[in-house]
C-alpha cells in the first residue's frame, strides 16, 4: 500500500551486491509509477527511467529538451512505488561538472539506485541514431569525476554512458571507457554496440560491470539474456519496450474504434479491473481504514 517498503539506501546496496554477484540483471524499462510496478510483480531485477521514454510522455522528442526538474520528479514518482533499484538516465548531466554534481544529489534524493552520464554535447540525440558528437575526453572526464565526487551515498551507483563508437570505432570506446572507469565510474554503458563480438571486447577491457541497452530498432541485434550473460555484460535494459507495446495497443485500439464504433472486440486483450485494482493494492487500502476506504473489490 503507498509507497515501496524498502529505503532508497537499502535497494542501492542490494544494487551493489546484485551487480558483484556476476549474474546478469534485467532491467525493463518504466514509463510510469504503475508500470514499475508490474516489472516488479513480474519477477524482474530493476526498473530503468529512459530520457527517451520521459521525453515521449512530454510528446517531444529525445534531443535533450527535458529538464533535471522533469527528470528528478519522475524519478521520485517511480522510485517509491518499487521495492526494485532504479536505474535513471541523466543524459549529459543538465549541463557543466557543477550541474553534473546538482543532478547527482538530486537524483539520489529522489531515491534512485543508479544514474548514467553521457559524454555526448549538449544538446544530445538519441543513441542509436546518426550523427552524434561527443565530447573531449578531458570534458567527459570532468562529468563523470565531479559525478562520483558529489554523491553522498557510497553505493550510489555510478555509471558512465559512452557515444563514440559510433562517432570514431571500437578502439576509441574502448579507450573512452577506460578512462571514465579511471574517473571513477563504477560501471559502462557503451551505446550503440554492433554485435556480440562488440560487446564481449568492451567486458573483457573493464574490471566493472557493462551494460548492453536492448532498445527496438537501433544499432543493436535484440539479443537473448543468455547470449549477453556468456559475453560477459552484467546488466541488459529495455528502456522504451513496455512505452512501444503500450502505444502498440493504444494505436490498435483507436482504430477499432473509428471502425467498428465500439471497442468491444479489444477487451480480451486489456487489462480486466480485477487486475488492475490487484496491482494498485486496493484490498489493502480498504483494509487500511473500513470506515472511509468501504468498497468492495471486483473479482474477491
């Protein structure tokens, strides 16, 4: 009922030993507090909070246009709704090392677990698609150094994201990532990776953990758990998959409507209310205080 049960402290340590433990972690991503929700009733490792994602929701585009406010209040929203770590995406970090340093505090004190700084310029675009410029390494040393230093919580979680395979090859994200891990970045989040061989390469060069982001329609074959564990990569996301199959839905379902002037012939595929009202815990409100929580729930 309300709120997770578990302290922000206490999901960021679990992080931490989860990620030591050498399995691999699944992290769908949420787009919104309901949704996490149901990545954690279904058995999942961790919730992911896209750039992309939050930007959609906004109807703009993933091309830096949110703000660390926007950023920072649909942390909190997600992030006390799951008893699961969060993992966020704070793109560039809002600007230069002493913004970078504001974002940190102020998505440690919306309670997530981790965070991932980008070392494209500002304004970013999207990972997977061309034309990307990334930054010196001396700039993007500086974001993820003034990162590590201003968290307050030790097992915040770190990571730093980089752009420029796609900008200069292998052999420069690997050097890249070699240096932010120096910075003191606890984990890698190298983007737009080609294929396994890709990805296995980046593992074998880091004594940290690597993260392969499974988004649909990028550079990136969708590879199986399975696959990504065996080449070595400790955490996969799927940062717009649960947004795309909603939107899917939502799309299919107007359209029966225009057509058939009733949406009847979705309803097997929705959600029922017993479900829904499961999710939400609303026996638990109701048995919170009977005198003003009295309704009954559908389907008990």
């Amino acid at each position: 009922m309300l709120y997770a049960t578990t302290s922000a402290a206490e999901k960021r340590a679990a992080f931490r030993e989860r990620l030591g433990s050498g399995e691999l972690l699944q992290v769908p991503g949420a787009f919104n507090p309901l949704s996490a929700r149901l990545i954690e009733e279904k058995g999942f490792d961790g919730v992911y909070i896209s750039g992309a994602v939050l930007a959609a929701d906004l109807g703009l585009p993933d091309i830096g246009l949110t703000t660390l406010s926007e950023v920072a209040g649909r942390s909190t929203q997600i992030a006390r709704m799951t008893n699961l770590p969060a993992l966020v995406d704070a793109d560039t970090g809002f600007g230069e090392p002493m913004n970078v340093a504001r974002t940190v505090q102020e998505l440690e004190d919306a309670g997530v677990a981790g965070l991932h700084i980008e070392d494209q310029v500002n304004p970013k675009r999207c990972g997977h698609l061309d034309g990307k410029q990334v930054v010196d390494a001396d700039t993007a040393v500086k974001r993820i150094r003034a990162a590590a230093d201003a968290r307050r919580d030790p097992n915040l979680l770190i990571m730093a994201r980089t752009d420029i395979r796609g900008v200069d090859g292998m052999a420069a994200a690997i050097d890249r990532a070699k240096r932010l891990v120096d910075a003191g970045a606890d984990a890698v989040f190298p983007e737009a990776m080609r294929d396994l061989g890709e990805f296995e390469a980046m593992c074998e060069s880091l004594d940290v953990p690597v993260l392969a982001n499974m988004t649909e329609f990028g550079k990136s074959e969708l590879f199986t758990a399975q696959q990504l564990q065996d080449a070595g990569i400790r955490i996969v996301i799927y940062p717009v998959t649960l947004l795309r199959s909603a939107m899917g839905a939502a799309e299919r379902t107007l359209d029966l409507i225009a057509a058939e002037g009733t949406q009847a012939s979705a309803v097997d595929d929705m959600q029922t209310r017993a479900q829904l009202y499961e999710l939400l815990d609303y026996s638990g409100y109701n048995a919170f205080d009977s005198g003003i929580f009295n309704f009954t729930v559908p389907g008990r």
